[in-house]
C-alpha cells in the first residue's frame, strides 16, 4: 500500500495476521473499529461472505463490490451494492 501511494487515503489499516484472526471474524471487525473513533463505520468489500456478511454482523456499514468472479446470488445483507469500484463517489 505504501509503494502505491494508496496508505495515505486510509486512517487506519488493520491486517488479519497482525490481529491473528481472518474475515469473517468480528475480532477484525473490532480491531478495525477500535483504531478508528468514529461514529459510523464503513467496509467495502468484493466478497459477500467474508467481508459484507462479517462487517455488516460487527456493526459496520457495507458497500459491496460485486464482481464477474462472485458466487452469492443472494445479496441480503450489504446496505449498498456496486458494480465498479468508481462508483463509490456517489456513497459519499
């Protein structure tokens, strides 16, 4: 993320190895919410069953980056979908 330049756009960056769990569990979910204090927070995320479903059962908003590789047909959970990543402008 840094040789990117792409760290900067974020406040925090939670890693699951780091936290020693992996999405879906909530233990990541909080450890993400934990380092940002904010009154609501947000996971965009490409796969429903570990970031949409997990996110959404910790409390999070959640925007769903549906791509040709999805499985889940069933979209019950995320608050909003997309079909590009640009089109998060308009979640703002």
């Amino acid at each position: 993320m840094t040789h990117t330049g792409l760290r900067e756009l974020f406040d925090a960056v939670v890693v699951s190895s780091d936290v020693g769990v992996h999405k879906p569990d909530s233990r990541l979910f909080r450890a993400a919410q934990n380092r940002l204090d904010a009154d609501t927070h947000v996971m965009v995320g490409d796969s429903y069953d570990s970031d949409i479903v997990g996110a959404h059962e910790s409390g999070f908003e959640t925007i769903h980056l549906r791509t040709d590789e999805e499985t889940t047909t069933e979209n019950t959970v995320a608050d909003h979908t997309i079909e590009r990543i640009a089109a998060l402008d308009s979640h703002r």
